[in-house]
C-alpha cells in the first residue's frame, strides 16, 4: 500500500497548538512522536506525544514502544485514539521512506486500524507534511 499525501482539502487537520508542539519538540531530524484524536472530533488532530525516548541512529528514529503503548493506553481513558505517527526528515525530505511505509502497515495491521496517519515534520523549513496508509 503507497501513501497518499494528503492536500489542501484534508481528511485530517492538525490543531494549530499541536502543530507548534511538533514543530518545538521535533528540532533535529529523525524525531518523533505518536498523534491522537478525540473521538469525538476523529478527523482533527488534537493529541501529540514527543518520544524523548526514542532511539536516533544515522537516518533512523525507533520509537520507545513500551512507553508509547503506556501513553496510547492514558489517552483511551481520556477520550483520545491513537491515529498515528509523526517524524522528522533531513532537509527536503518529505516523502515517507520505504521503512516508513513498512512500518506504518505493521502497525495498523497489529492495532486493526482501518488506516494510520503518517507525517513528516522538515525542522528546515518548519513544514508538516501529512500521509494517510
């Protein structure tokens, strides 16, 4: 399954505070975080959680797992879903890698969700660029 990016008539719309979130925490390229949705406003993002555990090697960010779950598990108390994944590239890179589409796919099939959020944070430019798998 490829990525879709999605334009200027989007499914998803990330509120603008958690927008400055990303754009402060993920400073440095291959950084990330998971993204949330209250359910009762499923296509706004509303909910960000910077990984300050996450491991960053060369081009690769691997997410602390254990602690993201913990996180995921507080937000479905609180009315928020997990809807997906945000990451920084180097320079211009916008689009999702390979790895990052793999990835992606893995999770939604694990989590049984009928698709995932994908996002690409460019610390150079300060743009957020938004995929749907």
């Amino acid at each position: 399954m490829s990525a879709k990016e999605m334009g200027g008539s989007t499914i998803y719309q990330i509120q603008e505070t958690v927008a400055s979130q990303i754009k402060l925490r993920l400073s440095l390229p291959e950084t990330g975080g998971i993204l949330g949705v209250n359910i009762d406003a499923p296509h706004i993002i509303t909910a960000f959680h910077y990984d300050s555990t996450g491991k960053t090697q060369g081009n690769t960010y691997t997410p602390d797992v254990d602690t993201l779950n913990r996180v995921i598990s507080e937000w479905a108390e609180n009315g928020i879903e997990f809807a997906g994944f945000v990451h920084s590239h180097p320079r211009r890179n916008r689009k999702l890698s390979p790895p990052d589409i793999e990835y992606a796919n893995k999770i939604k099939d694990v989590c049984d969700m009928p698709q995932i959020i994908m996002a690409i944070y460019l610390p150079d430019s300060g743009e957020i660029f938004t995929y749907v798998l």
